[in-house]
C-alpha cells in the first residue's frame, strides 16, 4: 500500500485504507461480521445514517480549520515578537506605555473629572479650612510637647554622668572593654 494514499484523518472510518484495497475483498461482508465503514455510535434522536455522517465529516473539517488557525495564530505572535524586538519594545516598555495610556483616558474620563471637581470644592469650604488650621495647631503643640520631654530626658541623663557611680562604672574593666571594641567598629 502507498503510504502517500493513506488516509490519515484519524476521524475517517477508512483511516489508513487506500482507494484500492490488495485482496479486492474490502466490500465482501463477512458472515456474523458488521459493516465496519460507519461507527458503532449510537445515532442521536432524529439523525439519518448519512445525516450523522455528514455532520461527523464536517465537525472534521472545522477541527482541520481550528488547528490550522492555531499554527497560523501561533506564526503571527512569533513575528510580532520579532518586530518588537527589532524595534527595541520589551515588554517593561509596552507595560508603561499602557500604563501612560490608562492614567490619561482616567484623567479625561466623567468619573475623575467630576471626583476632582468635588474634591476642589471639598478644599474650599470653611469647614475644610477649618479642619486644616486645628490639626496644623495640634500639629505644633505635639511638637513642642515632644521637644520638651527630649529635653527633659537629655537633662537626666546629663545628671546621671554626674553621679558617682557612674564615674566608677567609666573606670571598670566593663566599660573599658566595651568602648574599647566600639572604638575598633568605627576604625
């Protein structure tokens, strides 16, 4: 048999047969032994023999069609990607591009014009302003409360220098080790 005459669409019930068959028995029906031209497959309700057949070769020719528009699919990526990549576009740059692009149509959209129309008009109102200035003011008295406590803790600990027992803790072996191996860090 000439393997370029085989039918080689898995689908056909005369998959792997060639127009001619060798023995010339191929039509003979064999006793007890059922046409094996057609599927075993139930038929569904309403479905001629042939209309089944019909509908089996063409859902074989659109699976062909949806396969050969995979490969063609598939070749046209792969040559954008080409392009691309001759033209120096990564995909980081398509990424800030779509990003630039997106931030512009959320500028120029309704919804971000009338959100910051209501925001400008928000900053104008009294009690806006009013809400500005009290917290700025609490803003400024913690500040000065903190500064105040930094200076109150820089005194003690300025007075804990003074003690007596802190000189005699700067004398100690301790100590000297300790700064000894902190002077070595910053060298």
């Amino acid at each position: 048999m000439d393997p370029a005459s085989q039918d080689i669409n898995l689908n056909s019930p005369n998959k792997g047969l060639g127009p001619e068959q060798p023995d010339g028995l191929s039509h003979v029906p064999v006793d007890g032994a059922e046409d094996n031209s057609v599927p075993s497959l139930p038929l569904p309700l309403g479905l001629t023999l042939e209309e089944a057949e019909e509908l089996r070769l063409e859902l074989t020719k659109v699976e062909e069609e949806i396969n050969t528009l995979r490969q063609v699919l598939s070749a046209k990526e792969r040559h954008a990607a080409e392009l691309k990549r001759k033209l120096g576009l990564s995909p980081l740059t398509e990424l800030k591009q779509n990003l630039s692009k997106s931030w512009q149509d959320v500028q120029t959209s309704n919804a971000y014009l009338s959100a910051s129309a209501t925001l400008d008009d928000i900053t104008r109102s009294e009690a806006y302003k009013k809400t500005q200035e009290t917290l700025s003011q609490a803003g400024q008295k913690t500040t000065a409360a903190l500064s105040t406590v930094g200076t109150a803790i820089s005194r003690k600990l300025g007075d804990m220098r003074a003690l007596p027992f802190s000189n005699s803790f700067r004398n100690s072996a301790t100590f000297k080790s300790f700064r000894g191996q902190s002077r070595d860090a910053e060298a």
